[in-house]
C-alpha cells in the first residue's frame, strides 16, 4: 500500500477548519447557506464530512468568512486532497461504502486501541480466519466477492508491515480465541499468527480471561484511533451487522479511554496473554 495522505482525514480535519471559521464569524450554517443561495444543510454536511466538498466550495466560504492569502491557499489545497480516492477504491463495491471512512482514518493513525469481544481484529485475520468469517456472514456474497473482501482485508494489513507502522494496543476477549472459525488447522494457523505479531515491538496485546469478561458483559467491540497530527483528533469507531459508526465528540472519546484503561486493568499481562494463546493453539485439533 502507498503511503499517502488519507483523503479520509483530509476531509475530517477541513470539516472542523471551516466549522471553526463560520463559529469565529459568529454566522449559523443558515446565514451562510443564504449567502450562498444553498441550504444550511448543506453547509453542516460539508463541514461534518458527508459530503465532499470541492475547491471552489472552499474558496466561497473563506470569502464569507474573511479568509485569504496562504490560509485560504491551504485550505483549498486541503480539499484537493479529501477529494482524491483512497487505495480502497479499487476494491470495487465489495468496500461498503459505510466501511470506507474508516478504512481512511486506519490508514494514517499512529495509535489504535483496539477491543475485540466476539471475533479476532480483521488486521490480524488470517487469509483462511477472514475467509471463513466472510462465508458465514449474514447476507455473504458470492465465492469472487469475498475473495475479494479477503484481497481488502490483507491489503490493509500492509499498515503494519511499513517503515513507521502504527503503535497496537489489543485487548481481546478470550471467549474470541475460542471460537473454532474454520475448523482447528484455520484456528492453530490464526493463534500462530496472533503470537508472531505479538512480538513485534510496536504491539501489546492482552486476553481478558471469561471471567473478568463476563463482569464487562456490556462493552462492545470498539476501536479507539489517534493521530500524529493535533488538528487530526482522536475518534471511536464501533460496527454492527450492517454499518458502522464513528465518534468523535470529546467526551465521548473520553468515555471510550476509560473503559479500555478498565479493560487493560482486567486482562492478563502480555506474557501471560502469549501463553494462554500458545496454549489455545496447541490444544487445536
């Protein structure tokens, strides 16, 4: 995979600029649509990334809000650059256009905290565990689409194969390790997989036992994503059967690091989590 910029957090971090803008000149999205002969729909859409937004857009909101010179320069290039389509793109209809902004945001995050609850995270999956997730997924396509899902899923394991790859901190629940997805052969290749990662300096991953699962009935699989950059903020995403969700508000980010703080507290340690899952491997078959 390239390393370029994700258009993804392009988008975002030129949603919350021109935001911050209209809010400094003090307009509401209404006046500003009125200005513009356009909706003040369209002008929270733009700025909450749901709609891309084209250079010209940019260039007649930084005139109503008084914007010019090098920041207005920047900014219209910042939306030059959300517009551009991200490596997924060649995947076709098989990258559900509801997975797309996350794949963007994994794309260039220096940090994921990651909690899985049911099934192994898919940037640790094996070609056969994602195979056969994909079979037995509610509505699967056909035999080529999901080869293609596989194709997807691996192409956005290359993040961690990079010259920087992000840091990954992974609380898994055992009860995920237990599930036979596949069979035993599918399963003992996947643990092999999860240990070999673990050692990697950039990973830390931990089981929480069923136990102190079970006291954390509640919690949801999540993933929490940070950024280099401080005008790129953290987020949240969570998903279920058909789409996903990405947060961002502050306290809800913050609701989200407490309870994996809380999670990491209830796991095993990394050694212990190693054994556990050699273990699993071993008993396999």
């Amino acid at each position: 995979m390239a390393v370029t910029p994700s258009p993804t957090v392009r988008r975002k971090r030129l949603g919350s600029e021109l935001r911050r803008l209209r809010e400094q000149a003090r307009l509401s999205c209404e006046n500003v649509g009125q200005r513009l002969d356009c909706s003040g729909t369209r002008i929270s859409r733009m700025e909450t990334g749901r709609i891309s937004v084209r250079p010209g857009d940019v260039r007649e909101l930084l005139e109503v809000y008084g914007v010019t010179g090098d920041r207005a320069d920047e900014l219209v290039e910042l939306a030059r650059e959300a517009r551009r389509k991200g490596w997924w793109h060649r995947f076709g209809p098989v990258a559900p256009s509801w997975l797309e902004p996350y794949l963007g945001l994994e794309a260039e995050a220096v940090r994921l905290r990651d909690f899985q609850s049911m099934v192994l995270p898919g940037l640790l999956q094996t070609e056969d565990y994602a195979r056969a997730m994909l079979r037995t997924a509610p509505g699967a396509g056909p035999a080529d689409d999901i080869e293609q899902q596989v194709a997807l899923r691996m192409e956005r394991q290359t993040v961690l194969d990079g010259t920087a790859p992000p840091e990954l901190c992974l609380v898994l629940s055992e009860g995920a390790l237990r599930v036979q997805v596949g069979g035993p052969e599918v399963m003992r290749a996947q643990l092999g997989k999860l240990a070999e990662v673990a050692d990697r300096g950039q990973v830390t991953l931990q089981v929480l036992p069923v136990g102190a699962a079970a006291q954390m009935h509640l919690v949801s699989s999540f993933t929490m994503l940070d950024f280099a950059d401080p005008a790129d903020p953290p987020v949240v995403y969570t998903e279920h059967l058909t789409g996903g969700l990405l947060l961002d508000d502050p306290d809800e980010v913050r609701t989200y690091c407490v309870v994996f703080d809380r999670l990491r507290a209830a796991a095993l340690g990394a050694g212990q989590s190693i054994d556990l899952i050699a273990s699993l491997a071993a008993g396999s078959g």
